[in-house]
C-alpha cells in the first residue's frame, strides 16, 4: 500500500511537470519564433555568442539550489521553511556581488574575448538577472522537495506568458532603435518575469509559514544544502566555462586561419538559433522528467533500495529517449518544412542532418546527471564533466585549425554528447551495482 502511494506521488509529479512543461513550452515556442524573426541571423548570431555568458551566470545564480534544496528537504522531511528563511538574505547578498563584478569586468569580455564590443551592454544586463533568478532558485527547491510540483508548474507557465506579453508589445519599439537594444530589452524582460514567477509560487506557501517570517539563519540548513549544491554547481561551472569559452576559442582560431568576422557570427547563429533549436525542440520533457526524479531517488537510496533507484532511472531514460528519438526522425526527415514554418529560413539543414544520428544522447544525459546528484554522486559527476569539457575544447581547436570551419564545432558537440552520456552512465553502473 505504501509503495503504491509512493508511485503515484512520483506518477502525479512527473505527469504535472510534463502537462506544465507542454504549455510552457508552446508559449515559449511562439516567443522563439517571434525573437527569431525580429532579430533575423545576424541578431541572433550575437544572441548566440552571448549564451555561453549567460548560461555561465545562470549556474552562478541558480547554485544548483533547486537540486540541493529538493534533496535535504526530501530526506528530512522537515525544516524547510528554516531552510528557505537561511539561504534567501545569503544568496540575495551574493546576487548583488556578483551584478557589481559583472559590471567591472563586461568592458574585457566584451572587447578582449567575445571580439565584440557591442556586447557590452547585453553582459550588464545579464549580471542584472542573477540576484532574480537565485531567489527563483529557492523557491523552486522548496516546491520539489515536497514534491508539490503544481505551484512550479503554473509559476512557470505564466512567467512565459508574460515574457511572451511584454516582448510582442515592446519588441517593434525596440527593434526600431537597434539590435542591440532588443537584446538588452528581451534580457531585462526575463529579469522582470522571474519577479512575477516568484509572486506566483509564494501564494502558494502555507499561509502559517507566511504569517511567522523570521529571517533567522540556521547554519546547519546551510551546511546541509551547500554539501551538495557546491560539488553540483562547480560540475556544471566546468561545464558553463567551456561552454563560455567555446564562442571565444572558436572565434580567435578561425579568424587566425583566415575565416572573417562575418562568416562565424552568421554561421554559430544558424547552428545555435536553428539547427540545435529545432533539434532539441522537446528537451524540455526530459528536463522535468529528471525534475521529478531527485527527491524521488533520494528518499529511495537513503532508505537503501537501490532496486528502485535502478528502476525509476531506466523508466525516465526510456520514456525520455523514446521522446527525443522519435521527434529527431520526423525533424530529420522534413527539416525544410520545420525550419521555414518555424523561422523563415532553409539555413541549417546539413548541421541538422549530421547532428541527428546523436541527438538522442542529449536526452539521456540530462537525467543521468540528475539522477548522479540525488545519488549523493555530485563529485564524480564533476569528474566526468571535467574530462569532457577538456575534450570538447580540444576537439574545438584542432579541428578549427584543420580549417574545416564551423564543422569543427559540430564535430566537438558530437564527440562531447559521446563521452559525457558514457562516462554518466557508468558511473550511476557503480553506484547501483
């Protein structure tokens, strides 16, 4: 009796996440659709070089929190309102200083490593959004942890409607000043909807918990959660560091064997805007999939069934590859269709075909990374992060200088997806053995 309660908790979970995330997702979707055509190939080649930034202050703000916090609160079972109360003035302290060092340091990244000083601008926007999206980061853990994921999953879908709002109404007023403009408006708009994102999820606390705020740190909780936030987090810096230096190594050794400015702007936009976007299309699946895995596995293995462990892994790795498999054939079958229905654009269609074959391996990977940290594994996921980071760069810069163009970066992506999903694998054999 108890293991049928436990099962459709973690069924009722899963189903809520994959419901939200599907309506999330189209409005998203649209709001893609529509950037894309306002900034058109050039803008989003700049939007491109500027993910890798954004994607490393995202792991900055985000801290692996809502996976750390999910867990303690999982196991425990209690104090996760003295939980919540310790790490928001911490984190919102850490928020602001990382804005201020942003600020300091976006002149050299924009000029001395992304090669491209309108970028400037767009780095302070991006350091603006950290503080927003730690507090995000929290309340988001707290939710998971009770596995309570409604709160999550309407917070989100209207965050993405509101982004979606404030962009179709602003974005001809914006675009009419210059790209630049645009991207700074579409960064500060994602700051403001994390606000609204936040106001949502708090209505949903219980309002004892509300009406007793006390802003008392218990350094105990913090301990607890940045035990397995820090290893978490410092795999995914790796990861985000060769991610942020991916753009810039790419950049300097095509330009040193004679590709011009224009050509690799245009190129890593058509690889990164249509190519991987069109292809990885469903991720979203498997990101909420392993969302609903952590504190169901770690209740699980902190009660030594390992057995389980095993079985709640292979269902999501099933359902996730059976998701990202069929929806990569109908895409490699009729990309014309998608990418001119999508953005008006052929472009893209050689990358898409060769990507293919490996997409899958993108969602498997995401699980298994998960399923690692609500093992207790954060340090071995980080080893393995760190082996495959280097041998992303290096394939980056040997095939640049083989001149091969932005297939060099293609062909990185492929033997990364390779290896990480391997070594992920192996390590989650070890642990359940």
């Amino acid at each position: 009796m108890f293991n049928k309660i436990k099962n459709n908790i973690f069924l009722k979970s899963t189903l809520v996440l994959l419901f939200g995330g599907v309506l999330g997702k189209l409005v998203g979707f649209i709001l893609r659709i529509i950037i894309t055509r306002y900034l058109k190939t050039e803008g989003m080649g700049l939007f491109s070089l500027l993910s890798p930034t954004s994607s490393f202050l995202t792991v900055i703000a985000t801290f692996s929190l809502p996976t750390a916090i999910s867990k303690v609160i999982s196991e425990k079972g209690s104090n996760s309102k003295s939980i919540i109360l310790s790490l928001l003035p911490l984190f919102i302290f850490l928020g602001i200083i990382v804005f201020i060092i942003i600020v300091i340091i976006s002149p050299f990244l924009a000029n001395n490593l992304l090669k491209n000083e309108d970028l400037y601008y767009p780095i302070i926007c991006l350091g603006l959004t950290v503080p927003f999206i730690s507090v995000s980061s929290i309340i988001k853990g707290y939710f998971w942890g009770k596995q309570h994921m409604f709160p999550y999953m309407l917070s989100n879908f209207i965050e993405q409607l509101s982004r979606l709002f404030l962009i179709v109404l602003f974005i001809n007023y914006f675009i009419e000043k210059s790209i630049i403009h645009t991207i700074c408006f579409i960064i500060i708009v994602n700051a403001i909807c994390e606000v609204i994102s936040q106001i949502v999820m708090i209505l949903f606390f219980p309002k004892k918990s509300l009406q007793s705020i006390n802003f008392k740190i218990n350094f105990d909780d913090i301990k607890s959660v940045l035990k397995i936030s820090i290893p978490a987090t410092f795999s995914k810096i790796i990861g985000s560091i060769a991610y942020f230096l991916e753009p810039i190594i790419l950049t300097n050794i095509l330009l040193y064997v004679g590709y011009t400015k224009q050509y690799i702007v245009y190129e890593y936009g058509v690889i990164n805007a249509y190519a991987l976007s069109l292809l990885l299309m469903p991720q979203f699946f498997t990101q909420n999939m392993a969302t609903s895995l952590v504190p169901e596995l770690s209740k699980h293995y902190s009660n030594g069934n390992k057995k389980l462990c095993y079985k709640r892994i292979k269902q999501i790795l099933l359902l996730s590859c059976a998701i990202g498999g069929i929806s990569t054939i109908i895409i490699t079958i009729f990309p014309e269709f998608f990418l001119n229905i999508l953005y008006h654009t052929t472009e893209g269609i050689d990358y898409i075909r060769l990507l293919s074959p490996f997409t899958i391996l993108f969602y498997a990977e995401y699980p298994l990374i998960n399923a690692l940290q609500a093992l207790g594994k954060s340090a071995e996921a980080m080893k393995c992060t760190i082996i495959t980071s280097i041998i992303r760069l290096l394939s980056i810069a040997i095939f640049s200088l083989l001149k091969v163009g932005m297939y060099s970066l293609v062909i990185s992506i492929i033997i990364n997806l390779i290896t990480s999903t391997y070594m992920y694998y192996r390590e989650i054999r070890k642990v359940l053995s």
